[in-house]
C-alpha cells in the first residue's frame, strides 16, 4: 500500500454514446479514515459507436474529435494535479477494425494510455467496486446498459453467481446490427441463470436509467427504486413521441433523447426475464469503479465516498 494522502485521481470511460472525465480526491478525515470526494466531471457525447456498428470502423472526422477530447482531459488532469489515472474503452473499441491504431496514435500524441477492455473486465471494475459493497442479503440482477454492449452480473447473497457481457446496445439497436439470437440467447441465460431464485431485484446502471428514474411519474425516492410498472408506463409513452418531442417534453439532449428508448426496452425485457418487480437506481459508473480501483493502492481501510455540488446532470454515468 501506499501511503499518500490528498491526491487526485481520474477515470477516463470511453464508451460507445459518451466519454467521461472524472476526478476524485483520496484524503482522510479528523478520524484517519480515507474519503474520496468528487473534484470534476465532464461528459461529452463523443458517439464512436455511430461510426462502429455503422461502418465497423471509427471515421477520420470522429478520430480527430477523440483526440482532441484526449488533449483536452489531459490538460484538465493537469490543471487539477491528478497522480494517476486510467482511461478505459469499452464496446465501440473492441469492435472497432482501426481502435487499436488510433489509441496507439492518441497515445504518441498525448501521452495518454488507453486500455481497450472486455465486457467481463467492465462488469468486474463496476461489481467489485460498488455492488459487493452495496447488496445485502437477497438475489440482485446488475444491468449496465450502454451504447454498444450491456454487462449482466448475478448476485445472491452477497456472492456473484455469474457475470456476461452480451453486445447489445442502445445505439447497437438504433443501427439496427443487434442480431435476434443475441437478445434470445440473453433471455435464455438469464432465466437459467436466475431459475429457482425469488425475488429478484435488478440493479441498473446507467445515464439512461438515471434519466428514466427522474422522469418517471411515480418512483420511491427514500429507496432510489423504479417499479418495472411505471418503466412500462413511460415506456409505451416515449416510443410515441419522435426525438423532437422528448427533447421538448422532458428537456432531453439529443444525445439522450433517441437512445432512452431502446434503453428502456432492454431493462423491460430484462425484467420480464427475470420477472423482477423494480430495478434498483443509484448513481454509479465504470469511472467510479476505475477510481476505486486506483484508491485501493493508496490505503487499506475501505474509503468513504462524499459527493459534492453535483447537479442531476452529473450523476447520469452514461
């Protein structure tokens, strides 16, 4: 272990929608005991996986966007003396037939290294870094929904049965590149997986169902729940409205008002699989995960995570 105290340490998640800055400072309270608290987050809707479950590959224009929201996260590590960082890429890298090229390219230029990582290792980042902590005695169901791919983890009793990564995504299926065997070989996994388990209870993670949960009419704030009933609810009314509607309806990016659909379907037919009755919403992501990770080394008791100033924006982690 290393024993610093009042450091900066920063995630950077590429994913298929939106790239991701976060920093976060490791210090100790009056109590000795280790604190992360939020310095800055910045999202941007990068959308690699437009070109990617398009064209297969990444275009010359987004590759130069990537590098110069690169640059510009390095400079802000800077501006804010951050140690040590990760950047992770996720779905839209993977599949990407030119993702390995440019990183090596943003990497000569920048300096910043990225780790294209696989479904298994993103699920793990996020389980082992906040879930474990978080569940208690019960059968829990984590969904992360992205843009490219959605990682599935069972847990029961506070011991993971199973993790998988399906490439299925939001922007996957405005593309249209979701095959049908994929969505009938995750139905079928799930409810061998959960088969003779009760009461299951999905936890979801996610800009989109942090989005859906505050725009949702009836929610249990106290709990951060969303019953399955009133996602089906707002469901049926989203898929009515064009994208224009639900920018103006529900002050919606653009960014988010045309994947919160498709978003809204896969966590219904998650829970029609697994026959869950609300999905669990708190406010946590792959680049929380990365920082946990990173703070591990710099102390030995679990740290306390303090969150300030942050507005509904901020807390959306997709």
């Amino acid at each position: 272990m290393i024993n610093i105290e009042n450091v900066n340490l920063a995630a950077i998640d590429i994913g298929s929608n939106a790239a991701r800055l976060l920093i976060k400072n490791l210090d100790k309270d009056l109590d000795g005991n280790t604190r992360l608290t939020k310095v800055m987050f910045l999202r941007i809707p990068l959308r690699l996986g437009v070109d990617v479950f398009g064209q297969g590959k990444i275009s010359e224009t987004k590759e130069e966007h990537f590098l110069r929201m690169i640059k510009a996260f390095n400079q802000l590590m800077k501006i804010h003396d951050v140690v040590e960082y990760r950047a992770c890429a996720t779905s839209a890298l993977r599949d990407a037939k030119n993702g390995k090229r440019i990183i090596k390219k943003i990497g000569r230029k920048t300096g910043i290294k990225i780790d294209i990582i696989s479904g298994q290792e993103e699920a793990r980042i996020i389980y082992d870094n906040h879930i474990e902590a978080s569940t208690g005695p019960g059968n829990f169901l984590y969904v992360d929904v992205g843009g490219g791919s959605t990682e599935i983890s069972f847990i029961s009793n506070k011991e993971r049965i199973s993790s998988t990564s399906y490439n299925v995504g939001t922007l996957r299926m405005l593309s249209g590149t979701v095959r049908n065997n994929v969505l009938l070989e995750m139905k079928q996994d799930l409810e061998n997986i959960t088969a003779g388990y009760s009461d299951i209870t999905i936890i979801g993670s996610g800009g989109n169902i942090n989005k859906l949960y505050r725009i949702a009419s009836k929610r249990d704030k106290r709990k951060d729940r969303l019953p399955v009933a009133a996602l089906e609810k707002l469901y049926d009314h989203l898929s009515k409205q064009s994208v224009a509607e639900r920018m103006e309806v529900f002050s919606l990016k653009p960014d988010r008002a045309d994947v919160i659909v498709p978003a809204a379907e896969l966590f219904l037919n998650i829970a029609r699989s697994v026959q869950a009755e609300s999905i669990l919403v708190p406010t946590f992501g792959l680049a929380d995960g990365i920082i946990k990770d990173l703070a591990s080394k710099y102390k030995e008791a679990p740290c306390e995570e303090i969150v300030k100033n942050m507005d509904e924006e901020e807390k959306v982690t997709d």
